[in-house]
C-alpha cells in the first residue's frame, strides 16, 4: 500500500532504501558527549525498525555552541565511540547521518562551561534568556574551522551523510535573521551579506567532509514576525543547493515562536506547504517534518510530490518498528506519537534524558537488550484495560504469557476516549486502536463488560491463573464540597467531557490543574467559531479575513478558573502554554489561591489572595450558572487489599499502584514486565 514510502532514492553517491528519515533529535543520552551504550542501542533498536537514514545529534562542534547532554566531535577522542556505533547501524541496515550543530545565542552558558554565547550580534535572545558577545572575524574564522575539522572526524567515525544545523534558530539561522543580525560588516545588513556565514560554513563543512554528502535541516519559515518567512527559505534553499548541499530537510520555525510546531495543535503534516516551495525551487531531494505520525499522511505526502522523503522522528521514539510495521501491512499495530511532549521535548529542555509516553522502553534498551522470553511462561490475568494494562498485556503475550484480560467498561482504554476530547488531543483516540489490533496480534484474550469482583478472580485462580495485575482504572475523582445556595447545577469534569452534561454561558471551573485547564478550553472552544465554520467562511468569501480573524477570538461564554494553588501547575513543563495561550485569547479569566465562598443566585463568590500564604483577600463576584469540577484523583487499591492472602503473587500497575498520568502508568507497566515476567 506504501509503495512510494518503501522506494529507495540517492542522496549524493549513496542509496537510501526509503523514503523514511529519522532526523536528529536531542535525547541527553550522551552526557559528556561520548557514545554510551545507552546511545548505541537506542538507535540501533530504531535501525533495526527498518528506517533508511537515522540522523543523529545535534553534535557540539565547539566548547560554546552545544547544550546539555549533546554528542560531541569536537576533539579526536570521540571517534573511536562513534565509529562503533556507526559500524552497528550499517550491520542493522540503516545509513546514518550526523548534524554538526551550533547554538548561537540559543547556547546557555550553564551549559557550557559558564562560556558566554556568541552570536552574529549582541541582541538578548528569546529562547535562552541570556545576552551574546558579538562574533569577531576571529570568532566566525574559529568557528569555520571547528566546522570544518568536525567534519573530517565524523568522516573518520564512519558516518555517511554529514547535515548543517540551520533551523529552530541556531546560529546559521541568527546570521540570516534581521531581528537577530545587526552587524553592518560583510555578514550584516543585505540578504547577500546574511547569507554569507551559512555560504562559508557549508563550504568548511563539505572540505572537511572529504566526499561525503553534506545535506542541512533548514526553517521552513522563522514563524516570528520580522524574521525571515518562507519565500526567505526558498531563495536559502536554492544559495545552498549551489553551495553543493546535497539534501535539505525542511521543518518549521524556531524555539521561541509562539506558534505550535509539534503539538496536537498542529494538523498532521500541517507544514507540508513549507517544504512544498521549497522543493518546487531546488534539484536535490527535499524531506518534509513535523507532525507525520501515520503512514498513509507520509504516503500522501509522496504522492503529491509535496517532498521526496519524510522525516519521521518522535513516532519512531514511540515505536521503533514503524517503518516495518507500515511495509508489512500492520499499520493498525503501530503505536502512535500522541503529540504530547510529555516525555521527549519537556525533559531535554529541563535537562533529562528523554523518554516517551507511550512506550516505556524508549531509552531503556541498553537495560532491556537481551530482554527475552523466560523459560517458565506463565498464565496471567490482567484487571482493568486502561494505558497500564493493555501495555502490559501486549508486551506481556508478546514473550510468550498466557494472558487474559477483563475490562468493566465495553471499550479498551480506560478514560482515553475522555482524554482525546479536549482540542488538539485527538491522537489519543489512535491509542485506543492501537491497543485492540496490538492485543489481538500478540494472541492476549480480551474481555470486555465484565467486573472484577473478588470472588471471580479466586475462582481463575483455582483454575490455574498464576499471577494478578490489577491496573484498573480505579482513580476517582475527590469532589470538593461547594458553597451552592440554590440549584445550581455542579458537573464532573467527565461528565462534560463525555457530553451527558451540558455547559451554561457562565461557568466556574474548581480546580485549575491540567485537567481544569484543557475542560476551560474545551468550553471555549466550544462556544467559538469552529475550524470547519472558519474554513467555511474563508472559502465561500462571505466574511472577510479580517472579521474572521477577529470573530475567532470571541468565545460566547465566560469561564473562570479557581485553584487554592496556582493554575496550570498541573502540566509538564513547557507542554502546557498552547492551552494556556488559547486560555487568554478567548478571555478565560484565572484565579490562583482563591477558595469559593458562595454560589448562588448566578453568581460565585470568591476569596482571592495574592499568595498561598498571604493572610488578606480580595473579595470577587463572578457570573456563575454552571460549577464544573475537576481536582485531582485518589487511588483505590480496595482490590489489592481484598487480595493480599492469595494465594499467587498479585501486582499493581497504573492508578492502581499510584495516580499519575499515561507516561507513569505505560513506565509502570514495563516496569513490571522486566522485574517479574522476563528473562534477562
């Protein structure tokens, strides 16, 4: 079905046996910049999923331009490193790249040694908070030729493609911006002068690279106003093919825009346009980022020639066999990137390794390597079909376990189908089918609509069940008391969610964590213009852009957020300001420290401190026809007690053992599966 996908292609002088890029991306798996084992077989897993290039980095060419965890060549002695594991991705059939990377201004001296960045100008930067020196022309010639000597050792270490960092807003990037480039020397001022770093780096990179094909990952459009666009990254794209760049690989644009890149926000493929000028403007191939989860959206994009290859990078950290999976006709059992950021983007930019929400393997194959079925399988009954408990089941029929599973509900997921409604998170519904076809393949026994009494479970296990994993969804929600003086009506955050309650125009959402927050924007949302009714109206012309721009910010009811902390706590770090942002622009109104007095009367009032310890408070009177709660849960491991004298070991997993969100509940389950059902 993927024909396009699976057909080889040329970059340089070498063939790649896909169209199928895994693009760099940064993990903090080599701390002091090393190849460690647990780099190696982290992609020699994804190598052996059968993807044909594998770019790895960003790699620190110098002492002042890398971020924490970063790969380095910077010095001769990381060859010998890099030249095994380079040796181990040929021998698992996957050619592999490396991008030379350095970080400008979006360097963080912390990072470095306490080094001040460098840049092309001393403008403060958005992303990492800190002033650069500004480059001298002994400063841009050492650096051309780190560039350059990095080059010929990644050569040395094996590699067969070296990529040009010039995207996100890294250095290159900084030269050829007018926001960032101030300079009035050669490098400064025309596009021609901006362009000349990116021309002479390129130039010290390929004389150092001794033959091998020098491609660049480039910004498809800065995405921040007056910086450079997209008709900016054509005209780059057609200098550097005469530069001698053998292969551009086109993302979106930099770190601090305020436009969502690789979030459920974006559509799948959303920036396909990007790469689509680009393509039409150069001769050599052209791969196409961001948001390509699925591939029928990666054989779409093929087909219409909006690139010739496409880069594929968290769904690979989600499920290493994607690109077999696709080519073997199982693409329902391939475990989907849920745009979330949780595991991979939030903890680099915090500074830890990277893991993932949906595959609790995903940096842990250095420990699991020789993970393999134990010589005594087992017949396990599995309590509750939720994250935890249909990850575990899979994995655990996958070596070899007798596995049955019962779910109360008549449907797989636990509270996914809840989860996946809030806007932009509607990849957690492809969960859901993940887990049926998934289940159904690795042979686990599914039954549905039936309750976990005690007396049941006994039972199977006088039938010979040998082992009890409770990872039922057993988190329920602690339902505050409310001061409600008259009828109004108080809801679950489920319960609108699930659409068996509906909202009024003025409503008071109490608690302000995640879930308060993204149940807010559902409302919101809801009481917006839709995406269909904006496209509708652009399309037939009956409004204006602009009436149209301006009524997508009107949100017909008034929402009100009250936390006794603060709000928006609750989401992991850097995940939760798409939400937030959206929050603002419909006008929903957010109170930290605040407790709820009264209700009543369609109107709440409410205390309001300027700190959790402050002592004074601010009475404030909102409008209130709706209370719509959605505070934390609490575990209920009644099950588990209820067990304790059986007579086979029994496990917790999931909300069962402690409440946490899908990552803690799929990390759980893995867990489990190597302490006790695995041979190692």
């Amino acid at each position: 079905m993927y024909e396009r996908l699976f057909t080889p292609i040329m970059i340089g002088d070498f063939e790649i046996k896909n169209r199928i890029v895994m693009p760099a991306i940064s993990h903090m798996y080599t701390p002091d910049g090393y190849a460690t084992e647990r780099f190696n077989e982290y992609y020699w897993r994804r190598a052996e999923g059968g993807a044909g290039l594998i770019t790895v980095g960003g790699c620190r060419i110098d002492e002042c331009g890398g971020a924490y965890g970063m790969m380095s060549l910077e010095d001769d002695k990381y060859i010998p490193g890099f030249l095994e594991f380079t040796e181990g991705m040929h021998k698992r059939g996957a050619r592999v790249g490396v991008q030379l990377f350095h970080a400008g201004a979006y360097a963080k001296p912390e990072a470095n040694g306490g080094e001040q960045p460098i840049g092309p100008s001393a403008v403060r930067s958005n992303f990492s908070h800190s002033m650069p020196r500004e480059m001298s022309k002994e400063d841009i010639e050492k650096v051309m030729g780190r560039a350059r000597a990095a080059a010929g050792r990644a050569k040395k270490a094996g590699f067969d493609l070296i990529e040009i960092s010039a995207s996100a807003g890294y250095l290159i990037c900084q030269f050829l911006s007018p926001l960032t480039n101030k300079r009035t020397d050669e490098y400064g001022g025309t596009w021609e002068n901006r362009l000349r770093f990116a021309r002479e780096f390129t130039e010290a990179v390929i004389q150092g690279a001794g033959g091998l094909p020098v491609g660049m990952r480039i910004a498809g459009d800065d995405l921040v106003p007056g910086s450079n666009t997209n008709e900016d990254a054509v005209r780059f794209a057609a200098a550097m093919e005469k530069c001698g760049i053998a292969m551009l690989n086109v993302t979106g644009g930099w770190h601090e825009s305020k436009v969502p890149q690789v979030t459920g926000d974006l559509p799948a493929g959303g920036f396909d346009f990007l790469a689509a000028a680009v393509k039409d403007a150069v001769g050599i191939p052209v791969a196409v980022s961001n948001r390509i989860s699925d591939p029928r959206t990666a054989e779409k994009l093929l087909a219409l020639e909006t690139a010739d290859m496409v880069s594929i990078g968290r769904p690979l950290i989600a499920d290493p066999d994607w690109c077999r999976k696709a080519q073997t006709g199982r693409a329902a059992e391939i475990r989907r990137c849920m745009a979330c950021n949780q595991g991979c983007l939030a903890n680099v930019f915090f500074n830890s390794p990277a893991e993932c929400l949906v595959n609790g393997q995903a940096g842990r194959e250095y420990l699991i390597k020789d993970l393999k079925a134990p010589a005594g399988k087992q017949k396990i009954l599995v309590i509750g079909a939720g994250p935890a408990g249909c990850d575990f089941a899979i994995r655990a029929a996958e070596l070899g376990h007798s596995v049955t599973i019962w779910e109360k509900q008549d449907h797989l997921g636990g509270e996914l189908d809840l989860v996946a409604v809030p806007p932009h998170k509607q990849e957690y519904r492809s969960l859901i089918k993940y887990y049926g076809a998934a289940l159904a393949a690795a042979g686990a026994e599914v039954i549905t609509g039936k309750e976990a009494a005690k007396e049941d479970i006994e039972a199977e296990i006088n039938q010979g069940t040998e082992a009890v994993v409770i990872a039922a969804g057993t988190a329920e929600a602690r339902l505050p008391k409310l001061p409600v003086t008259d009828g109004t009506p108080v809801y679950s955050s489920n319960e609108i969610l699930a659409g068996s309650a509906v909202a009024g125009r003025n409503v008071l959402v109490v608690g302000g964590g995640s879930a308060g927050c993204e149940t807010a924007h559902f409302l919101a949302c809801e009481a917006a213009l839709s995406e269909e009714q904006v496209y509708h109206m652009m399309a037939h012309g009956y409004r204006t852009p602009e009436q149209v721009r301006a009524q997508m910010d009107v949100c017909r009811r008034t929402i009100t957020i009250v936390d006794i902390f603060r709000v928006g706590a609750g989401f992991r770090p850097g995940t939760g300001w798409p939400v937030l942002k959206d929050l603002k622009r419909f006008g929903v109104r957010k109170y930290p420290f605040t407790t709820v007095e009264k209700i009543g009367g369609g109107e709440a009032l409410l205390h309001v401190k300027d700190s959790e310890d402050a002592e004074n408070f601010e009475a404030v009177t909102v409008p209130c026809d709706t209370v719509i709660t959605a505070v934390g849960p609490v575990p209920d491991d009644s099950l588990v007690r209820g067990l304790a004298g059986a007579d086979v070991p029994v496990y917790a997993i999931g909300d069962a053992k402690e409440v946490g969100g899908v990552l803690e509940a799929v990390r759980s389950a893995c867990e489990l599966i190597e302490e006790h059902f695995c041979a190692l």
